[in-house]
C-alpha cells in the first residue's frame, strides 16, 4: 500500500469491521432532533406513535437507532415531504454507517 492509500485507508470507516470512527449516539442524536423540529407541533397519528415508541417506560421501548431503521421509510417521507435536503443527507449517512 503506498503512503497515499495508507492514508485513505485510516480516514474510511468500516462498519463492518469495526464500528470505529462513527459516532452512532450522535447521529440518532441529531436525526431525532430534526424530526422533532419538523413534527414538534403536528398532531398526526403516527408521529404520536413514533414518539410514544420513543419515550416508553415500559412494553416495546427500541434504543433511538433502532427505532430509527425501524421507521427509516416515514422519515425519508417527513424529509423529502418538508424539502429538507440537509436532513436527507443526514439520514443518508445513518443508514450507510449505522444501519
């Protein structure tokens, strides 16, 4: 490998092997706090769901990655529906590292 690959090898992130170098905590972080500015005051049915799977106490409570690959499709909806292209690279990026 030469001096310039060596260095591209060390920048890329490979979840598949690893897992190091991606901040999974705070891309679900950030992801879930962009579909709250979106859907913070809608009073929609599945929004209500998505948020009550969010914040149970009990029953079925995923972790925040989860519950985002679980709804990835409604999300990438709320995004393309709201033009918000900055989110849509967002979620792009959760899916290819985190997903």
């Amino acid at each position: 490998m030469s001096a310039a690959e060596d260095s591209l090898a060390a920048d890329f992130v490979d979840r598949y092997r690893t897992f190091k170098g991606i901040d999974f905590e705070g891309q679900a972080s950030r992801m879930l706090a962009r579909i709250d500015s979106h859907t913070g005051q809608a009073n929609d049915l599945f929004w209500n769901y998505f948020n009550q799977r969010r914040n149970a106490t009990e029953g079925a409570r995923c972790d925040d990655l989860l519950l985002l690959a679980s709804f990835v499709n409604q999300i990438r909806e709320l995004f393309e529906d709201r033009g918000d292209e900055t989110a849509l690279a967002w979620l792009d990026q959760l899916e290819n590292e985190c997903f």
